[in-house]
C-alpha cells in the first residue's frame, strides 16, 4: 500500500507478538529488533501499548541522595508557609522599583 508515495506496512498479529517475546527475553532491546526485522522502534512500542505490556516500556528511575529529599522536604514546607502569610498592605517591593527604573 502506497500513501503520499510512502510505503505502509501491515504486520501480522503473529509477527507482532513474536517481537514482543523476543524483547522479552532481553537478549535484544527495542532498537536492536528493529533493525534486525525493519520495524521502527516506535512502531515496536505502539505494540507494547497495544498488548498491555507495560513490563517491556522504558522505566525512569529518579534516583534522589538523602540530602536532596530533605532539602526539597524543607522547601514545600517553606511554600506552605509562604501560602498561609497574609500580605500585608503597606508592604513595598523595591526590586519592582528597580526593575522599571523608578526610584520611589
């Protein structure tokens, strides 16, 4: 099949669920399959969404050292407390001042 002189092709539900295995096994990844049946990466994860395997999608790890927990623990508190401070009236930002050139 032809779209806008590009080549579409169709894989057999077989075709589809034998990649699938393969990258079960780990032996190889996404890209590595790809290139070895001509199927686009991104093509291989549509099937991934498509069969529910979400044990085959990349995971992202975020990996945080004690002090980064604490320290982002210390700033939503601060935010917190910074939500709950009512401003007050006579209160004057002088960066504004600055900023816009005008010396109040």
């Amino acid at each position: 099949m032809y779209k806008n002189d590009k080549m579409i092709r169709r894989y057999s539900e077989p075709f589809k669920l034998k990649i699938l295995d393969e990258l079960t096994t780990g032996r190889l990844n996404k890209y590595q399959l790809g290139k070895l049946y001509g199927v686009a990466p991104t093509t291989i994860n549509e099937w991934i969404r498509k069969y529910n395997r979400k044990d085959l999608m990349n995971t992202r790890i975020k990996v945080e050292t004690k002090d980064e927990t604490t320290r982002i623990k210390e700033l939503q508190k601060e935010i917190e407390q910074l939500k709950k401070t009512p401003f007050k009236k006579g209160f004057r930002c002088t960066s504004i001042g600055l900023l816009s050139g005008s010396s109040r």
